[in-house]
C-alpha cells in the first residue's frame, strides 16, 4: 500500500503547479516580483525591495520570491519562466511534509508519517492554497518545522537539546522571512504558555531550547530588515507597522475588515474538516478516558504524567487554542489562507484516532461513490468541450468559465488524467485496507488532479490574462516611452510586465497619466469616464474570455508626452 499512497501524495502535490499562467488573487504579482528579480540578476536593492512593475511591493518579506527566482533561473534551460518559478511551491511543500511525517513518526510510530500527510493535504483549507506561488506556503513549511522542533523537545528528552533548537528556530525565521510577524509570535506565545502548564519547559533543557531557538532564528529577523531598513526607512516602517500590526489590529486602512465574527467562527470549523474534526474527537475520547480513570483537573491532564506522547500533543493543543484565539478573536482581517498554520498541527492531533468500524465502512462508501461521480462529470466536460459541445455543461458555469471555449487536444494532460483515474481504481479496490481518511484524499487528489490535466488549458483560459495581453500588444506602438494604468491592480500590473514586456507606472487619477500610452480596467460595479478624444484615442478594448466583469480600454496619446519615463 506504501507505493499506492506515496503515489496519491506526489500526484497531488504536482497536480495544478504546471502547465498554467500565475493565477488571481495573489500568484501573478508574487511572480510580478520573480520577474523583477530575474531581470536583474546582479545583486541590487531590487532584492532587498521587491517591485511588481515598477512599484515596491512591500506587503511580505521576500523569501518566497527569492527562491522562486532562484529555481526559475536554474530551470531556464527546460521550463517556462513561470513554471520555473513554480518549482519553489513544490521545494518548500517537500519540507513541510518531510517534517510533517517525521514529527507524526516520533509521536505515533513509522506508519503514521503518510497518514498525517494526507490528513493534513485532504482538509479543506489547505486543498487550494499549496498549489499556488504565494508567500504562504514557504510560512506553512516554517510552521511545521517549528512544530517538530517543540515535538522533538518533548519526545525525545535524550536526544540533542540543540537539534529540536535548531528546528525551532529555523521554522520561525522561515516563517518570519515569509509573512511576517504572526506566526514566530504565536510561537512564542505557545512557549510561554508551555512554560507555565507543563513541567518539561520549566527544566534547564528547555533554556537550553530557548538559546539555540534564538540563535538560529536570528539571522531570519534581522538580516533581510537591517538591509530593507537601510535601503528605504519609509517602506520598511510601512512593511513592519502597517502590513504587520496596522493590518492585524485595523489601525491601518490595509486588508478587508471583518464584519461577522459568528460567520468566521463557523467558516473556520468548516475549513478544518477533516482534521480539525478528528482532532477535537481524538480528544474528548482521551478526556472521558482520563475522567473515568481518575478524576484529575485539566493542567493535570495535558502536564506529562501519562508520559512524553501526552505532553507533545499538549503543546499542539496549546498552540492551536492559541492560534484560533488570536486569528479568530483578535485580528481585524481574516482571509481562509490566514489559518493554513494551523492545519499541520490539527493534523498531527487527529492522526492518531481510530474511526469506529462502522463510521469507517460508511465513510469509505460515501467516498467511493460521491468522488466517482464526480470524476465521471469531470471527464464528460472535458469530452464535451473537446468536441465544441460546451453547451451542454448547465449555463450556471458560464459566471466562471467560457463555455463556447473548444479545449485542445493534449495527449500528455491525457494521459496524466488517466493515470489518476487509475490511482483512484486502485485505491477503491484496496479500499478496506486503506481506511476512510486515505480513500477521502484519494478522491480529493482524482477530483483536483482532473481539473489541473483534463480541464486545465479551459481553467487557465479563464483565469489566465495571456491571451488579453497578447492582443493588447499587437495593438500597441512599436515605439513608446512608458505605459501609464489606472484602476490597475498588482496582479495585472505583473502580468503585464511578463506578457508586454513593459512596467507599468501606476497613475493616481486619469488626469496624472504622462505615458504615450494609458491602459484603465473598468469593473461591471464601476465604469470610468473615457479619456478625452482631442488628447487620447482608443486603440484596445478586451479582456478574458468569459469574464464579464473585467474590461480593459488602452489609448494613445494623440500629442508627444510632456515627460519621459525615466
């Protein structure tokens, strides 16, 4: 079974990272700063302040965008700019699930590390995100590195003190050079509170932990904000005041303010099934156990007395109360991908559980029949669009995706389509030795890895901004001095600089625009008024196929611009 689930595992973790353009909302101006850093590949303060166009983005430290420039350039040879790029979503979600599975091995034993894997990538916060070119994921792998390191800690008390600080350490400077602040002070947070209800951190050892954890997250905390600092005082203070606490406390107007905490509550428990929910059963089994054994208080339960095992999820359970208490009762802006750190260690709680036979059996049909149909619906799609036959898809998906598209031929999305489906046939005929959690994720991974082979040049079609470039392009002068947007947000802003080869200088109003050549996105909610004809003539109207929401107008300069790009 280990080649069937190592195979499930692999398959999903590739599935939706080629083949396709950088994606809205976050993908294209991550890859926007990619770009940057490629076209300049000298060491110059562009590394230090990232750009998307020609603007700083200074919203998340850069480490992400580093390592994809650095696997982009390294794969130059054999892989498409971005593609390369995508390389680095893989390399940090080998980390975190490399460190995953060991830390689920310390705790449970060999055979737990794929379960935890799969518990941890089948639940449904985490099945969009991991797949994407975006800072989150490299603060995912920090997470579940720092993780291991308080699990090591606890489990192994004659094992080095100076590896569990190291892991520590380094998983909270990777977190930190990825997002931010959040997440090494949730870990802090958990320490301290680890210091007070748990014997284990009250020990030398575990100041032991603490400077090795300092030493080897220093140069993460300071390094690249020493010399952000140096190179622009102003956009520093905007990144680490505005973009840290200004965007969690809502002093600063950055982010999406919350309005219904009631729905966020119940969102964030829908997002955790199905490790949050196996979690939280693990322990009230454990907790009735514990309460007809003796009747013991709660600090007595989670202290250590039943052993290292029961000290180590403690700390999980620490840090998750910690988190949700913080993300859900405190921050002034919540997004789903702000809880992704949070699923490694509902992972690490629920693997252990055991399902009742029963609950097993009826979860593994449940599976078999609802991922199967919806495998067959998927394959009638891609048929019918590669026959011009989208019509018959319900006219409810045409909000999303053009339905007059005509999907092209590919024998390799072909053939990767089939080789899932026939991952899934396996897996429904072992499926009473694999179990309820391992055959929901092998639908999960058929289902995703479907729509990423069979579907993908229609997805990308859709959410893609190339083909839109590409006739804006024709259109434009062979010669001009710069290119002025308005309304243009910077995920358009970078792609327009990887498909025109041009940065865009974003314009304030449509008064302020001094390029030869100006390009204004209007939205179905708000349309601009058309610049003026006796200075500017329309040349370009478009945008994706079948977004009905997006329109894109591009002018000319009827007279010479006043002021150059420079």
């Amino acid at each position: 079974m280990r080649w069937l689930l190592l195979g499930l595992v692999i398959a999903y973790v590739l599935a939706g990272v080629f083949g396709r353009d950088p994606w809205k909302a976050d993908e294209p101006y991550s890859f926007g700063m990619v770009l940057n850093f490629l076209q300049g590949l000298a060491w110059s303060v562009d590394w230090v302040v990232p750009h998307v166009g020609a603007d700083p983005f200074v919203e998340k430290p850069p480490l992400m965008y580093w390592t994809a420039a650095l696997l982009a350039h390294l794969s130059s040879a054999f892989l498409p700019m971005q593609e390369g790029a995508q390389l680095a979503v893989i390399a940090w979600m080998a980390v975190a699930l490399f460190a995953l599975s060991a830390t689920a091995r310390w705790l449970y034993g060999g055979r737990y590390g794929v379960l935890a894997c799969m518990l941890l990538l089948g639940t449904l916060g985490v099945v969009v995100h991991v797949h994407k070119l975006i800072a989150d994921v490299p603060q995912l792998a920090g997470t579940v590195l720092a993780l291991a390191g308080l699990v090591r800690f606890v489990v192994a008390p004659q094992a080095p003190t100076w590896k569990a600080g190291l892991m520590l350490g380094v998983g909270a400077g990777v977190a930190f050079m990825s997002k931010g602040v959040l997440v090494p002070a949730l870990l802090a947070l958990t320490y301290l509170a680890s210091v007070v209800l748990l014997p284990v951190f009250r020990t030398r050892r575990a100041v032991v932990l603490l400077l090795w954890t300092v030493l080897a997250a220093l140069p993460g905390l300071l390094v690249w904000p020493y010399l952000f600092w140096r190179a622009s005082e102003p956009l520093f203070i905007e990144w680490f005041w505005n973009n840290n606490f200004g965007r969690f406390f809502g002093f600063s107007e950055v982010g999406e303010s919350r309005s219904n905490y009631g729905q966020d509550i119940g969102l964030a428990i829908a997002l955790s099934f199905p490790a949050g929910w196996l979690a939280v059963a693990e322990l009230f089994k454990r907790w009735r156990s514990y309460s007809a054994a003796a009747n013991m208080d709660s600090v007595a339960v989670f202290s250590g007395m039943k052993g290292e095992i029961k000290s180590a999820r403690a700390v999980l359970w620490i840090y998750v109360v910690i988190f949700y208490a913080v993300l859900l009762g405190m921050s002034a802006s919540l997004r789903e991908v702000y809880l992704l750190p949070v699923y490694p260690a509902l992972a690490l709680l629920g693997a252990s559980i055991a399902l009742p036979i029963r609950l097993d059996r009826v979860w593994c049909k449940v599976s078999v029949i609802f991922f199967s149909a919806c495998g067959i619906w998927v394959w009638f799609c891609g048929g019918a669009l590669l026959a011009g036959a989208g019509h018959l898809i319900p006219s409810v998906f045409a909000r999303w995706l053009p339905l007059n598209y005509v999907l092209p031929f590919n024998l390799a999305w072909l053939l990767a389509g089939l080789s899932l489906t026939g991952l899934w046939i396996c897996a429904i005929v072992w499926r009473a030795r694999l179990g309820a959690i391992a055959m929901s994720f092998a639908g999960i991974t058929l289902i995703w890895g479907l729509l990423h082979t069979v579907l993908l040049p229609w997805l990308n079609e859709a959410r893609s901004y190339r083909s839109a470039f590409n006739a804006l392009k024709i259109v434009l002068p062979q010669q001009y001095d710069c290119l002025a947007v308005f309304n243009v947000g910077e995920s358009e802003r970078a792609l327009l600089h990887y498909f025109i080869g041009v940065k865009p200088v974003q314009s304030a109003s449509l008064n302020a625009m001094t390029c030869q050549v100006a390009l204004v996105l209007d939205k179905s909610d708000h349309r601009f008024s058309a610049l003026p004809p006796q200075a500017w003539q329309e040349i370009w109207r478009g945008g994706r196929m079948g977004d009905e929401n997006e329109r894109f107008r591009a002018y000319v300069r009827r007279e010479p611009s006043l002021h150059r790009n420079k």
